[in-house]
C-alpha cells in the first residue's frame, strides 16, 4: 500500500507543478501522443517568454538606474559601491579591425627586465584603435556609431566618407567624439581652407578686401567701406556654417570664446592638447598681428598657439569618467593597473619614508620613492617665472596653491 502511495503522490506533485493549460497526463499517455507543431510553438514561444522574463527580473533586482549613474543592490561586496555612467548610446559590438591594432605589453618593463613605470601590468587583452587627430582630408562625413576605446577615456566615433572613390581607411575613420555627438550627425574638416563656393560672396568679398589693400586708401575709402562690410558679413555666414561642434577648423576663424579640444601646436601637426574625456580649451582673444592666438587650456593656463593651427569645435565627450567608482580592487587589476604601495609600509631600503618601528616617515617631507618632493612641491617654474626663454608661449600660469584653492 506505500509505494502506491508515494506513487500517486509523485504524480499529484508533476500535475501541479506544470502548467494549467497543459492536462496532466500519465506516463503511458505522453509517449503515446505525437508532438504536433502546434504544441511545439507553444513549447518555443513559452520557453523565449520564460527566458526573457527572468533575464529582465535579474537586471530589475541588480540594478538601480538613476538620471545619470547606474548602481547596483549590493548583493555582494564587489558591486556595493560600483557606479558608471550611463552611455546607452555606445556601440556594444567589436571595433573594426581594419583601423585596430594588436597592443603588446611589457608590464612596465625596459628592454633590461627592470620595472621602470610602475604600477602596470596584467589586464584584459586590448586592441589599441588608431584614431585619426590630424583630419586633413576635407569633405564630409557622417558619424556611423559611437564606440568606447579602451585606450583612452573618451569615446571614440566611427565616420564614413561620402566619396564613393575612397577605400580603406580613406573612407573609414575614428575620431575623437565631441560631447553630444550621435549616430547621424554630419562632420567636416576645414584643414586644407574654405572650399570653393562653399559661401556665395565669400571669395569676392576676400579679393575685393585684398584688391584695396593694394590699391592704397587714397580714393578707395566707399569701396573699401563697401568691401569691408561685405567681408564681415560673408565671415559670419561662414562661421555660422563651420562652427559645428565636430568640425576642424583653424583657430583665426574661430570668434573669441569657442571652445575647442584636439588642438595641434602646429599647422600640419596633429592635435596633441585636450584630448582626455570631458576636457575643453576656449579662444580667448587673437593677436593684432594675426599671427598668434591665445588658447586657454583646461588647467586654466593661458598660452599663445599659431593662429594657423587648427582644433576641433566642441568639448570631449564622457564627461562623467572621473566620477567612475570601480568597487574593487579587481576591476583595476581588469585594466592593467597594479596596486599601488605606500611608502611608510615599505621597508628603509625601498622607500625613503620605509623603515622605522611604528608608521611614521621620521618627521621628513613627503618624497617620491626616488628622493624628490612631493606633495605640493615645486620642482620646476615653467612660464614667466622660470628661466629665462623656458617657454616663451605661456601667457599666464595655470593657478597652483592657494590660487588654485580660491577658484
């Protein structure tokens, strides 16, 4: 009589465990009865359904979106403080290998086996994307996706030339990302100058201008009037239609206050100044001369560029990058930086705050590992205050101490 009993209890036990649509039948019936594709679309459908709704339960229960960052439930200790971003418009798939190349590591090592840049080493395999910083090709092209680069802390764009002649990597490039930038968005490079016709009037207007500067002023005062203010008004169409956040342009079309990133210090150079996520330069005045423009950098100093070089309209994007909290140790060591040891826990030999009973650096000032301060001090004067022709460039210094505090 018990086993009969277990029995009808295990077939009790499957009836109500399955589904209500489906009848519960014995052993003998199911294999008896043939799957029709009827049933097996209801199989599939049901199996999509259940597999889609606990992958999103899973998101709903982990993760806690705000307007700007997303957090997660802690549920264990390597996600109670984990916070990024949230860049759903990032492209989730693989880069273009035409514009990638295979990034070898040494862990910090010279050519000897000794540790010359600390703290690197290990991390997940990289492909380090070539991005294009010069821009000299004109025409224009249009922003395929927005990717993030593991290289760098800004995104990166992917953009299509519209010449169906290009190949390669003339019609594919990366770019740096300009803050705002979407898939659709239109760019264009004015490196080489003004095309022609791009402005109706724009070149008369520059050969009227350069006709009564040569001509002298006796006589030529209505034309060069006339002249004058037609040239100023095909320069504001012009910058209305160039000044497009993306666009490369040389700085003496830029009216004072742009704000730029990518800039080059020379005129066929490649843009080298402001390029980490969220920086920004702005043009602050140009020389009467016409010859130098002043540029001020994101740490606040002011230097003078050749106003021939050209920069990038916009600021960077991934501007939220330095409010990134990784959560743990791991995460770090994910992306190639090894931990970092304080000098006081070291002993005298390696360190010279080593050694010593108890943690203390011996009343000394703050030095690096190799003997030089640290911590606030000056080690060098850069600029006006240094030695004489250091950096003719720099106008004003970036603001350091208590400068630096009052802003």
């Amino acid at each position: 009589m018990l086993p009969s009993v277990r029995g009808s209890t295990a077939l009790l036990r499957t009836c109500l465990s399955s589904s209500t649509a489906r009848p519960c039948l014995s052993a003998s019936s199911r294999w008896a009865l043939s799957p029709s594709p009827a049933n097996s679309q209801i199989r599939s459908y049901a199996t999509e359904l259940r597999e889609k709704k606990a992958n999103t339960e899973m998101k709903d229960a982990l993760s806690r979106t705000t307007s700007l960052f997303k957090t997660y439930k802690p549920v264990s200790p390597g996600i109670r403080h984990l916070k990024r971003p949230i860049n759903s418009h990032l492209y989730e798939g693989r880069p273009v290998r035409l514009l990638t190349i295979a990034q070898r590591k040494s862990g910090g090592r010279n050519s000897h086996g000794r540790i010359t840049v600390r703290h690197r080493g290990g991390g997940h395999k990289q492909r380090i994307r070539t991005v294009d910083f010069v821009r000299d090709e004109p025409g224009v092209y249009d922003v395929v996706r927005i990717e993030y680069d593991p290289g760098r802390s800004a995104h990166i764009a992917l953009v299509r030339s519209r010449n169906e002649n290009d190949e390669g990597t003339s019609r594919w490039k990366y770019i740096l990302a300009t803050d705002g930038m979407r898939a659709g968005d239109e760019v264009q490079s004015f490196r080489q100058g003004i095309p022609d016709g791009f402005i109706p009037g724009f070149d008369a207007a520059l050969a009227a201008e350069e006709q009564s500067s040569a001509e002298g002023e006796e006589g030529q005062a209505p034309a060069a009037k006339s002249s004058a203010s037609s040239h100023s008004l095909a320069l504001g169409i012009l910058r209305t239609m160039t000044l497009k956040p993306g666009n490369v342009l040389p700085l003496k079309l830029m009216p004072p206050g742009t704000v730029i990133h990518n800039v080059a210090l020379k005129p066929q150079g490649p843009g080298i100044l402001v390029r980490s996520a969220g920086s920004f330069g702005q043009v602050m005045s140009h020389e009467d001369a016409g010859r130098y423009t002043h540029v001020r950098l994101q740490s606040g100093e002011v230097r003078k560029i050749l106003s021939d070089c050209c920069a990038t309209v916009g600021k960077v994007s991934n501007p939220l990058w330095k409010s990134i909290n990784l959560g743990k140790a791991g995460r770090s060591r994910w992306l190639g930086w090894r931990p970092s040891v304080r000098g006081v826990a070291m002993n005298a030999n390696d360190h010279p705050h080593g050694g010593g009973r108890g943690k203390s650096k011996s009343n000394k000032h703050p030095v690096s590992i190799w003997g030089w301060g640290t911590k606030g001090t000056r080690t060098r004067k850069p600029g006006p205050k240094g030695p004489k022709n250091s950096n003719k460039m720099v106008i004003r210094e970036r603001p350091r101490g208590k400068e630096k505090r009052s802003n």
